[in-house]
C-alpha cells in the first residue's frame, strides 16, 4: 500500500517497491516470478496508473475562439463570447485558476470552441468541466456589465462540484465564479458583489 499526496511521487515509489520485489525473488532462485512481478506487476501497474493519474487530474476549460468559423473553416464575424487568450485580464484569470488547482496537482487544459452553441452543448455533455465567457454574451450574464475602464469581465461556469469549491477559494478578482448546476445568482470572489439581478 502506497500513500501519497502527490500522485506523481506515489507512482515513482510503487515503481521503487516494484524493483526491490523483483530483485527479491531473483535473489532467491525465482526467476520467472521476478520476471513476472517486473514486467506485470510493476510495468504495468504504473503505465495504467499513469495514465489513469494524467486524464483524471486535469480540469478541461472551454472556450469560444476569437472568432467564428464556418463548416469549411473559414472565419466569419467575430462572436461576442469570443475570447482572445493573449487578453492580458484573461491570462491574469487564468493564471488564478492554476495555482487553485497546483496543490491538487490538477492541470488546466483550454479546449477552444467555433461557437457559443457548440461550448454550451459540450458543457451540457460533458466533454469539458467550465466555460468561461465575456459578460453579457450568454442569457446568464446578459444583463452585467463590463468592469470600469473597459476592461472586459468574464464569467466563469464551474460543472463539477468539488472544481467550483476549489476554485472559490481562491482570490479571482476579475471573474465571476458559479457553480453551472445552481440556478442562483453567480458569487463574485474578491471584488464588490454586484448589485444588479443576474437572470438565472
């Protein structure tokens, strides 16, 4: 039994028991089990942690891309959900939300969309764990308005439970955070809370 807070460290010391076992039963004459415990049950073993360890802990953000595209690839007007990821207000959100999820060794994976349609469908299927989109883009924040000096908001839909908890504990001070199952008007973390309805 292996226990570890870091998945990545508990994956090296299985492989480090692995070999001792290994080692073991070759010193005392069995090689074929020696050969068996190397390739099955240490190899093996840490290929199918490994990969279980690298597509589970990651948080999939989707997004719509700057601009629209047509079935043919050919880009068309500029969606109003558009993001541009070189946006310096977003980059700042993003970089919040990776050191929320660094202690929990979860990556933050951008997952671009042709459409506000297309990002919401595969919100409602699953494919990834949040959206962010500009405000007033969408019917969830279509009566907020942009912070002053014309610096864009976003807002931030969390689909899983336990990354919305994650992430509110953080200090996002440029986004507006809610949990994508709750109807309830959206919790705006470290900025002053708005004070204008937001229809659910």
């Amino acid at each position: 039994l292996v226990l570890q807070k870091n998945p990545y460290h508990a994956l090296v010391v299985r492989g480090i028991l692995g070999a001792i076992a290994a080692l073991v039963y070759a010193v005392f004459g069995a090689a074929d089990v020696a050969l068996t415990e190397a390739l099955v049950g240490t190899m093996l073993a840490i290929t199918l942690y490994a990969v279980a360890v690298r597509s589970s802990l990651m948080m999939r953000l989707g997004i719509v891309d700057v601009t629209e595209r047509d079935p043919d690839n050919r880009a068309i007007t500029p969606s109003r959900a558009a993001i541009d990821l070189n946006e310096p207000q977003f980059q700042s959100m993003l970089a919040t939300v990776r050191d929320r999820l660094t202690p929990y060794h979860i990556r933050l994976e951008i997952v671009p969309y042709v459409s506000l349609q297309a990002l919401e469908h595969a919100l409602v299927e699953k494919e990834i764990h949040a959206v962010c989109l500009p405000y007033g883009c969408d019917s969830v924040t279509r009566s907020a308005i942009a912070e002053p000096h014309g610096v864009p908001a976003y807002h931030l839909r969390v689909r899983v439970q336990r990354l919305y908890e994650i992430v509110q504990s953080g200090g996002i001070s440029e986004a507006t955070l809610q949990w994508a199952a709750s109807p309830a008007k959206p919790t705006t973390i470290g900025t002053e809370p708005n004070t204008q309805e937001v229809p659910s």
